[in-house]
C-alpha cells in the first residue's frame, strides 16, 4: 500500500464526509456559505484521524475487513 492508495483513500474520505455533512448543514437550514466552511473543516478532521488510525493499524500489521485493505502477500497466494 503506497503513497497513491492512501493518497486515494484520504480523497475519497474526504469527498464522502464533506458532502454529507454539507447537506446535513443545508437540511438544519444553515446558509450556504457556512454550511460549506463547517463542511469542509470537519471532513478535513475526520480524514485527518481516519487516515492517521488506518496507517497505525496498518503499521501494526493489523488490516480492516470493511476498509477491504488487505495485504498484497494474500493476492499472490
């Protein structure tokens, strides 16, 4: 898992959190342009601690079954 998977895995992180907490802010009938800086700072946070928890884990050799982060020596098996 290199640079480019996490690279990926902390953009689609991202993208995901930020939209769903942008429309959650909408639907509270929050203004559009606050609804937006509270989205993206707390998708930012979230990606941060996510990414952060997943390399930890995966320093320790431990692997997420829903992140379907397996290890590469399983493919060539």
């Amino acid at each position: 898992m290199g640079t480019k998977f996490w690279i990926l895995r902390a953009a689609k992180v991202f993208t995901l959190v930020a939209i769903l907490l942008f429309m959650v802010e909408i639907l509270k009938g929050h203004e559009t342009l606050s609804a937006l800086g509270f989205a993206l700072l707390w998708s930012f946070i979230a990606t941060a601690i996510f990414i952060a928890t997943r390399l930890y884990h995966s320093s320790k050799g431990r692997h997420c079954a829903l992140c379907n982060d397996t290890p590469d020596d399983k493919k060539a098996s």
